[in-house]
C-alpha cells in the first residue's frame, strides 16, 4: 500500500517526519487542504458533523484515509464504517490516530473521549478513555477494518470509577514509539452516577504505543495512572465541588509542544492553564505551574470568558498560546504568553491579548498546521483565523486568513506531535537513502547556495529540510543585529533546484512559491533508484550586522528524508554549514579586539575554549579574540592526525559524530604561537 500518515506538523527545531502537507475535515462538513502556506477546498463533502473535536489520516499524495468525530468513522471518500465508537462530537478531542509501530503503517489505534456534559454524572455512562483498533488495506480509496471496537481502558478494581476529561495528547517516546496521555475528571460510583469524591481529578492516565502493543489486552496492560505533580487536590479550583458542573472543567485542549518536554491543558471551566514538564523517555509528569487568577493570568477582574484551547509555538521556550469561549462577560479572546519566563507569576504578567472577537461566535480549537502556522477554529464561520508567525512575539494573527468549505464550529482536528529524533519515523524499518553536501557557498550577505548529492534505492519522494539554525555571537551577547523580519525567515531555501542523473523527472510537491520555504520536496510516479543524483539550492540567510568588538557566526542544519513505496522511511543529517561576519559595523574583515588582561604580542591570548567538552555531535573551538588566521589540528592520543584546518578567525565549528569515543588534543598554530587543549569525545 500507498505510504499512509497522520495529518501531523513540520517545526523547524523539532521536525516531522510523516507528513508534509494536509487535509483537515471539521466542523459541519468543514474542510480544507494545505499545501505550504497556500490552501483549498478539497473536493468531495465529508459527511463529518461535529461541534467540537475529530481526527482524520492522510496520505503522502494528500488523498484521505479515513477520518472521525469520535463516535462514526469514515473511509476517505466518505463511506461510514461504524458509528458504535466511544467518543462524542461535543467533546473536545474525541478522537486522536496513532499508528502502531512496526506495522508498515497499516494498524492504528484510534483513542476516544467522551463529553462530559451528556455522559458524565448519567448511569452506566463511559470512562472517556477508550480505543479501537483499525487496519488499513489496499490503496485508495483504502479498505478500513475495525479488529477491536470501543474498549475501556479504564478498567479492572485498580481503575474501575475513574473518568477522564476531554483530553487526548500524544509524542514521541523518542525509540520509535508513543505516550498517550489523558486528564481526570472524577471519582465516580459504580454506576458512574455520582461524584464520589475529587481524587480522580487529579490524575493523569497514560499508555504507551510500541510496537509489542498489537491489541487492546498489550496496550491496556502499559496503562499508568499518575497523580498530578503539584496539585494534589482540586476543590479549590471547583467552585461546584460534588455537583454535576464539577465535571465541565474537563472541557478544553491539551497539547505537547513540539519537542515533547512540555503539556498545557485548558481546565474550561476553571478559567485556567496548567503547565508541566514531560519526559519522553521514562513518561515522568512534573513541576506543575497553574496559570489563573491568582497568577494575574485569567478571569482577574471575573469578566474572562473560559478557557478553551491552547497551543504551543513551534520553537522551544517560545510562546503558548490560549483561546477563551464561553461564560464571562468580555468577548473571546486569544492569548500569547511568554515562556521563556519560568514562574506562573510571570509567565502570566507576559500575556498579550493577540485578537479580540465578538460576543457573536465563540473562539475554539488551536491547531499546529504542517507549514508552521497555528489555526483557529470560530463558531458558525466559513473562515478559520491564521497565526503566521507563532515564533514571534508579533505572531502576524490574520482574522479569518483561512476560507473553508462547510461551516466551522468549534474543534479542530486532534494532531499527533511528536520528535522522532533519534528513532525511525513511526516505526518503519529505515530505508536505503544517504546524502552528503557537496558544495556549500553561503556568506554573511545573507545568499549562497548549497548542493546536495543523493543516493536512494526504490524511492517515491525526498524531501530537503532545515530543522534548526543557530546563531552564536562572540564574546558576549547583544553583538548581534537582526531585525523581526530577517530573524522570522531562519534559512530558508529560494529554489525548488532540479535533480538530474535520475530516471524520471521530479515535481515538487509542496510549496508553489519557494520563496523564505524551509524545505523543498520531490515526488516519482513511480520507485526511482539513482546514484550521485545532484540538486543544488538557493538559500536566503539572515544577513549579519555587527558591532566592531565581536565576531558572529551563524549555523544552518540540513536534514533530508527518503521515502520509498513500503513505508519505509530514513532521514540523514548533515554537517551545517557555517558563515560568520567580523566586526566593522557588518562589513566583514574587521578585527575582533580582545578585552583588557587577556591580550598577547600579536593580539593572540592564552587558550582554547572547546564547547562543549565532552563533546557528542560537535565541538565549537574559540580561539578567544586570535583573527590572524592560523591551522588547527586534532590528534588522537597516539600523536596520530585525525584533522587539519584551516581557519580564518577566533571561531571554529567541527562535527566529531565520525571520531571514535576517546581524547584528543586540539593544537592552533599561527606564526610562533601554539596553543593546545584536551578534548573528550563521547558519542
């Protein structure tokens, strides 16, 4: 079969692997494709009618899998498969896909809440927590097979009487597989009609997804639940304690951000947003933080509305961002918090209102999108708004950048985020493919370009990415000047470039104006097999303006993905490259002046700085101030010469990921001074 995927998101720290583009069905027969940062109305009606949350799976060639409200499930051209799930429409993530490793991409597990106001507090009402497990056959339109219908995981003595909320979250486990967690709601009766007491709403249920989960009984048997850290109690946060609105802070979003350290959840009712950290490897929950009125973040002066969605910016602290929706006094609102700030006191005082709307329709779902844009979904509308730039403290919000097809409610579609660095993409066995750049010409003018050699076997699409871009200022920080705009673009490739020595032409596929686009993608009709197949592109940098005391350097990362026919799927990493202007006020060629008490005979100081030491990827060599230029050597402890360099100024970066573990010596000569330091590497 067709190599198949989530609709999931491309960040620039923390990239996805799966999906590059996408279609979202929402809201009552809402609808919409990507393609970069251009969009349009899929053809087709879905038959999707839903007032909050769904999930829905695409293809690499963006054609639907299959897609869901949380209680019926649809075949990609709209054929129903069940309407006997466990979710509900009215719940804020009722559904959520998550594939099982290991299994060509071609078994899911789809989780399902329930909506706390129709089925909480009723008898023999359901847990919220459950999953059904689907196989995909065929090629499109896809056969869909539901193998194990609605199951409780919330089951047995251990667990029997707690409920979750309307949160459903997933990332990475950063080995191949992945956490999904959810949020309590209560302690209820046996018969699930009466509050009990309020320690179920202080939990957090989790399983795991690998690929020895492949059935319900594996899968339930991963199954943690985890007090909250911090809040160990929470009357103070139900006004209604013990009464059925007790249950209506289980509304509202709950998001990872992209690196999966971090998880905000709206609490609706409680006009609040809890923060904690997360641990990908081991699933640890801590350092809970609650913004509300008490931090000075929500509802101070009782007139907010309640908090709904939440969503994080791409890059990491960054920003989160908060949509309020019903109740209160003012109209919803849209929020950014700063957070870099590491209190809920003053991640609170950072809030900036982004957008006010009107007591006519609500403000809903926030939703991370592939072309590093969040959305937003507003009741009874043809248009959903756009955050362009979320990086940024001035995130470019647009009201209703966004026309549909259909009529928008409140949700958006549940999104699986998570960071596969450091594993195979979704399980899949790694394909064979292998890239090296050739010919890098890139300088602080802010041009240059970068050629790419390629090597694949059975390969149906490449795509060239940056996932990250470093700048380092030396010796100390504040040298650097850039302005918004300039910062805002990163690296960003100005070509879509052609590859040649290969069978068959490549088109790309998804972005129609490569101008500031962080990746360039190549599609076959058919598997290719090629051999030192070239593509060189253009890339727009940052330009550099500097003060004439210091010296910066910026580093950009290349990655690129192969994907061949049977899902399998590889990613290779390459050595930045790396530009750097002087000072002379951003001319280049001036010279860096060293302070005071450091200087030398010729400008040249004492020592090497190694960053860092041990190094595991790459170590930056500072030559504290010395610009006359000089070689660097690295020796192995037997005297033995692993590399030699030529370099031109005080900063140097190199990639040890191909030295074998050990210690070395660094040596910098330039006319007759030698300096030397000891450098560990632990890969």
């Amino acid at each position: 079969m067709k190599k198949i995927s989530l609709t999931t998101i491309v960040v620039l720290i923390a990239t996805i692997l799966w999906s590059q583009t996408g279609t979202w069905y929402f809201g009552n027969a809402g609808k919409v494709a990507f393609n970069g940062t251009a969009t349009s109305v899929p053809l087709g009606t879905p038959s999707i009618n839903t007032s909050e949350g769904c999930g829905i799976v695409v293809d690499l060639g963006n054609q639907v899998v299959m897609y869901s409200d949380g209680r019926s499930l649809w075949n990609g051209v709209h054929t129903l498969i069940t309407n006997n799930l466990g979710g509900d429409a009215s719940s804020t993530h009722s559904a959520l896909f998550v594939p099982i490793p290991g299994t060509g991409c071609n078994k899911y597990f789809l989780f399902t809440t329930a909506a706390v106001e129709t089925d909480y507090g009723t008898t023999n009402a359901k847990t919220g927590f459950r999953v059904s497990m689907i196989t995909v056959s065929g090629n499109y339109p896809y056969t869909i097979t539901v193998n194990s219908l609605d199951q409780d995981l919330l089951t047995g003595t251990a667990h029997a009487g707690n409920l979750c909320a309307e949160k459903l979250a997933a990332t990475s486990d950063g080995v191949g597989g992945y956490w999904v967690i959810s949020h309590g709601v209560g302690t209820y009766n046996a018969g699930y009609s009466t509050p009990i007491n309020t320690g179920g709403e202080a939990k957090f249920f989790r399983v795991r997804v690998t690929a020895t989960t492949t059935s319900y009984a594996s899968l339930q048997a991963t199954l943690n639940v985890t007090n909250f850290p911090t809040f160990t109690h929470r009357s103070t946060d139900h006004p209604y304690v013990g009464s059925t609105f007790a249950r209506f802070s289980g509304q509202g979003q709950m998001k990872f951000n992209t690196a999966g350290t971090r998880i905000a959840a709206a609490l609706t009712y409680d006009k609040c947003v809890e923060l904690y950290d997360f641990n990908s490897s081991t699933g640890a929950i801590t350092n809970g933080l609650r913004l509300n009125s008490g931090s000075g973040a929500f509802d101070v002066g009782g007139t907010d509305k309640n908090t709904y969605a939440v969503e994080f910016s791409p890059a990491s602290p960054g920003y989160l961002y908060v949509s309020t929706n019903y109740g209160g006094t003012l109209p919803p609102r849209l929020y950014q918090f700063n957070l870099s700030f590491t209190t809920a006191p003053t991640i609170s005082t950072s809030r900036v209102t982004v957008a006010a709307g009107v007591n006519d329709y609500d403000f809903g779902a926030l939703q991370l999108n592939a072309n590093g844009r969040i959305y937003m979904a507003k009741n009874n509308q043809a248009s959903i708004d756009v955050i362009t730039t979320p990086n940024n403290a001035a995130c470019g919000h647009v009201s209703g950048g966004t026309v549909i097809g259909g009529t928008c409610k409140n949700g958006l579609p549940t999104i699986l985020v998570y960071d596969p660095c450091g594993s195979a993409t979704d399980g899949c066995p790694p394909c064979g493919g292998i890239a090296s750049i050739s010919a890098p010409s890139c300088n602080y003018t802010g041009t240059g370009s970068v050629t790419f050699t390629l090597n694949g076997s059975n390969i149906r699409k490449v795509k060239i990415y940056i996932p990250n871009y470093e700048t380092t200022t030396i010796p100390a920080s504040g040298c650097l000047v850039c302005s918004t705009a300039d910062m805002a673009k990163y690296a960003s490739f100005t070509s879509t470039g052609v590859l040649n020595a290969v069978n068959g032409v490549f088109t790309p596929y998804s972005i129609a104006t490569p101008t500031y686009s962080r990746e360039v993608i190549y599609t076959f009709g058919s598997s290719q097999t090629f051999t030192n197949a070239q593509v060189t592109l253009n890339i727009q940098l940052p330009p550099i303006t500097n003060n004439v005391t210091c010296q910066s350097v910026h580093k950009v990362m290349f990655k690129v993905e192969f994907i061949d026919d049977i899902c399998q799927a590889c990613e290779v990493q390459l050595n930045p490259i790396i530009y750097s202007a002087m000072g002379g006020g951003g001319g280049g060629g001036g010279r860096v002046i060293p302070s005071e008490g450091d200087s030398k005979p010729n400008g040249q100081v004492s020592q090497i700085t190694l960053k860092p030491n041990p190094a595991s990827h790459g170590v930056q060599i500072d030559l504290n101030g010395n610009t006359d230029g000089g070689n660097i050597e690295i020796l192995s402890m037997d005297g033995k010469k692993v590399l030699e360099i030529q370099t031109p100024g005080s900063y140097n970066y190199v990639d040890t990921r191909s030295f074998p573990n050990g210690i070395y010596i660094v040596k910098f000569y330039s006319g007759k001074i030698i300096l030397q330091e000891k450098l560990v590497i632990q890969n």
